[in-house]
C-alpha cells in the first residue's frame, strides 16, 4: 500500500511565512492531508508562527504588554511585536489591511527586522523608522503583492517612546496625571491637508475616497491607487517614555467606536481593579457597540523607574544622537496568566488574546512632538 507523504517542517510554516503560500489546512492532491493525523489521538493544530513570535516577544519585553486580534469574515488584521537581541528596544505594531490581507500579513512580517538592521537604528529613531516602512512598502511592490494595509508602530528606544503611523490606525497614550495623547496621526480622504496633499500631486479625491474607491490616503501597497495619490508617506511623533502610564496600538475597528478618551478611561478601570485581560475586554466593548470589523489591539505598559517623577511638561524635541542606556526601567517578574485562546483557522488569521498583569500606575507629566517625514 502506497504511504502518504510525511510533511515537512516547510510544510507547517509556510503559510505563516507567505501571504501567497498555499493555506496547510488545505487537503492536497490524492485526498492526503498536509497535517498529519495520529492513529489513536486527534490532530493538534500547529501554533502559527506568528503567534510564536508575540510569545517570545512578550516574554522578553520589559514592558508588561496585552494583545488581542479579533477578525470579522474580512480577516485582514495583523499585529505584530519584537525586541531587539540585546537591548530593551522594542517594537510594537498594527497593520490594518484592505481589498486583501497580503500586504499586512506580510509587512508584519518583516517590519522588526527591517527596522533593527537600519543603519539609522538606534542613533536615528526617527529616520530608521520611516526608511523601515519605506523599504517594506517597495518590497510588497517587488513581490507583486495586492491591496494595501494602513500602519501604525509603537517604539521604545533609550527614554523616548516613536510612532510612525500611515493611515487610520491609531496609536494612544494615556498619560501619567490622567490625560491622552494621541501619537498617530489619521490620514484619510476627509482630512482637508490631505485632500490638498492629493490634489497639488494631481491626485483625484471623488466621493470622499482616493480615486473614489479608497478612504484611506497613505500606507503600505495600493500600487494601483498611487496615481491617484495614495502614498507610503510615514509621520513620525515621540515622546519622553517616563510621561506614559500606557499606549494603545489599535486599529479603526476599536477607534470607529470608542474614542480616545473614553479608551484611556476604560484601559485605568480595567488596570485599576487588576484585570487580566485588558486588550480583550477592549474588544468586547467595541463589538457591543457595534463594531463589526476586524479589531487588533496593543496595550503596553511602562512602569515608573523609580518613586516620584517630574513635574514640569518638557516640550523638547527627543534627541536623535545614541541615548544612554544606564536609566532603564528594572523590572520585577510579571508573569502571564497563562491564558490565551486561539479560535478560527488560519485562512481566517486565529483570533489570538494574550495577557500580561499591567503595573501599578506612575504619577509624572509628558510631552510630545510631531515630526512630519516624507520619502524620497
């Protein structure tokens, strides 16, 4: 009797790896399935890779950090996170994609490593960023990739916290002293500087969306919008870590429903009476009001590096030269809860909820600056 072929480790990942390889859930030619089934137990599903990678990343971050992704029958969504081999920088980020989920699945990819093997990095935060999005915008043009995804990065180097956001995904600070402050910047065809933006490049704007088919206005992809003047043009903003109890990284699914305020509101109450799951309870709101799109969600916390704290608003740019790394935070063991679910086939992109205990809240005041960046 003929066997059935054994699969490969290749086999397990490539879909993870590849928005365009083939789903391995998938039945092959000659009724064998591509995941193996043992005789007497029922078939495990193989843990995705990206999923793998989030679990690394949190286990080695310094910043205790919730994330939940949440698709609807759209399943574009991607987030993603990292820490770069040596250091306490780290990254965090959303990709919101549309009319296909390859650019996001494949930007999150790629995205840390972009940004840690920047030249730029860690002495030009700012510049390694916008490159990084850059480069993984022309590399989506390169592997012929379809549709398009907005982008919003959260990253902590040395005492400054960078967004680089592209589109409407939305990254949120609640401050220290109880205030918000946005980091993104929401680019869409309603914004009126936009619209200019558009127009003076000979771009056309009908309908309120780009080329009157899209209400996005800048991102990752869209090649095919780029004439009508969608384009990966980052805006970059930072601020001093120590002025942040909290950032919320999230897609339009969340922002559509619950505004900035009202998230930072409900983020300290869940904080406040020790909830474990932050990112989900987040997402349970936003789809009992309504929300019915894909949701991904980042909350990360920074605890303060000792007692007390400033108190006096600094408005200085951050630096761009190396920062000095002997004031990072030390942190005690917060360990997970141990609970996460995982819902869904990966043809869908899992549903995935992770949670880390947040610590106890820090009393000093923030600042912020908006960097406008344009690619070359």
């Amino acid at each position: 009797m003929h066997s059935p072929p054994v699969p490969t480790p290749m086999d397990y990942t490539s879909a993870w790896e590849s928005p365009r390889a083939t789903n391995p859930r998938r039945a092959t030619g000659g009724g064998a399935s591509r995941i193996p089934c043992s005789p007497v137990t029922p078939c495990t599903p193989v843990k995705p890779v990206w999923q793998q990678r989030c679990e690394d990343a949190s286990a080695r971050c310094p910043y205790p950090t919730h994330f939940a992704l949440k698709q609807s029958s759209k399943g574009e969504d991607r987030l993603t996170m990292d820490v770069r081999m040596g250091s306490d920088d780290s990254l965090w980020a959303v990709f919101d994609g549309h009319r296909s989920h390859d650019v996001a699945g494949f930007s999150a990819r790629i995205f840390p490593s972009l940004v840690w093997q920047n030249d730029h990095w860690p002495s030009q935060p700012e510049e390694a960023l916008r490159a990084s999005l850059c480069e993984c915008h022309e590399s989506a043009r390169r592997e012929e990739l379809k549709g398009g995804s907005t982008a919003v990065i959260l990253a902590s180097v040395g005492e400054y916290l960078w967004c680089c956001s592209a589109g409407d995904s939305r990254a949120v600070a609640g401050l220290n002293g109880g205030g918000v402050h946005r980091l993104s910047t929401d680019h869409t065809a309603q914004v009126p500087s936009e619209i200019v933006r558009i127009q003076a490049a000979g771009g056309d704007v009908e309908w309120g969306m780009v080329g009157g088919t899209l209400p996005m206005t800048r991102g990752v992809g869209n090649f095919d919008l780029e004439a009508a003047g969608f384009a990966c043009l980052p805006q970059l903003s930072s601020m001093l870590r120590s002025g942040a109890e909290f950032v919320v990284v999230a897609s339009d699914g969340l922002w559509d429903v619950i505004s900035d305020a009202n998230c930072c509101a409900l983020v300290r109450t869940l904080s406040a009476n020790n909830c474990a799951a932050i990112a989900d309870e987040l997402v349970r709101t936003a789809r009992g009001l309504g929300s019915a799109d894909d949701i991904a969600v980042i909350v990360t916390f920074f605890p303060a590096r000792g007692a007390g704290g400033s108190s006096a608003m600094d408005m200085s740019p951050a630096p761009s030269p190396n920062f000095p790394r002997s004031l990072q935070p030390t942190l005690v063991s917060i360990p997970s809860n141990g609970n996460f679910e995982n819902f869904g086939n990966f043809g869908d992109f899992p549903n995935f909820t992770m949670h880390w205990r947040p610590p106890p809240a820090v009393r000093e005041l923030p600042f912020g600056t908006v960097h406008e960046v344009r690619s070359p």
